[in-house]
C-alpha cells in the first residue's frame, strides 16, 4: 500500500474513532479498539517510513558517488583541455619560428591564421568616460538580517521564517 493511502487510511480511522457515540463502548473497549485499529494503520505507516526513508539514504549514497565520478571526469576533461591548450600554443610557436604557416597530409591540416584584432587595455584610468559604464551591484547581507532579527531589531521588509526538514542517518 502507498503511503499516503495508508495516512489517509488512519486518518480516517481517527475521524470513525472520534464521531463514535460514547455509549456504545466502555472506555476500556474503546481504548481497545482504538489500540488495534489504529496501531495496525501506524505499524503500516511506519514500516512504510523507515523503507522509504532506507531508499532516500541509498539514493543519496548513490548521489554522492555519482558527484565524485563526475568530479573525476570533469578534472580529466580539464586536463585535456589544458594539455590541447599547451600542445596548440607549443606547435604554434615553433611553427611560426620556423616559417611553417600551413602544413598537411591526408589527415590533417595546420594552418597558422590572422586573428580579428583585439582591444588591450594597458590603463583603465586614461581612457575617457565615453567608453565607460558604471554598473551598481546590490548584494543583501542576509546574515546581518537575521542577527538583527533574533535579537529583535525589526528590519523593514523583512521577516524571519523557520521550517522543518527530515534528518536521515
């Protein structure tokens, strides 16, 4: 059964157990029945838990190793980067000093080419305003917020707000 048909199930239970007349029971067979009716559903409920709960620890288990292989093979890619990066800029050089400017086979082609120019900046300050853009950047200290807040300084716009979580271990 689902699990939340099993807490739809004791809620039920719950509602059937509480618009029961009080007559038609003795205390003691009402505590009785609400025992067996009730503890049944919850035995249910929490078999059903501690199984989901078992999957939500596995998966994440799963998570954490499927983050450590992607942290292996994003370092290996990095690598290969910088390993094409320096190959490239070591043929490059060595072919330009020599004068090889297009080199080929059936494979492949080499072929030193002229780049678009590009703009270097070698003083900020001596360029003028009219190729300057101020950009204004607000960052919120929330941990500030906060501290202001439990000690009761109120902060306009602001609000505390406290939720819960599932601890899995």
């Amino acid at each position: 059964m689902k699990l939340y048909a099993i807490a739809e199930q004791y809620r039920g239970a719950m509602l059937a157990l509480s618009e029961m007349d009080p007559e038609e029971l003795s205390a003691a067979e009402r505590q009785q029945l609400m025992t067996d009716t009730l503890g049944d559903i919850a035995e249910q409920f929490r078999e059903k838990a501690l199984n989901i709960g078992a999957l939500i620890a596995n998966t994440q288990l799963e998570e954490a190793a499927l983050k450590t292989m992607q942290d292996r093979i994003t370092q290996r890619r990095k690598a290969a980067e910088r390993k094409a990066t320096w190959l490239t800029d070591y043929l490059h050089t060595h072919m330009a000093h020599l004068g090889f400017d297009d080199l080929k086979n059936e494979q492949i082609r080499l072929k030193i080419k002229k780049t678009p120019p590009k703009v270097i900046v070698e003083n900020a300050d001596l360029i003028p305003d009219a190729y300057k853009e101020t950009q204004v950047e607000v960052l919120i200290r929330k941990s500030l917020i906060a501290e202001d807040l439990k000690n009761g300084r109120p902060v306009p716009g602001t609000h505390l707000e406290a939720g819960t979580r599932l601890d899995i271990r």
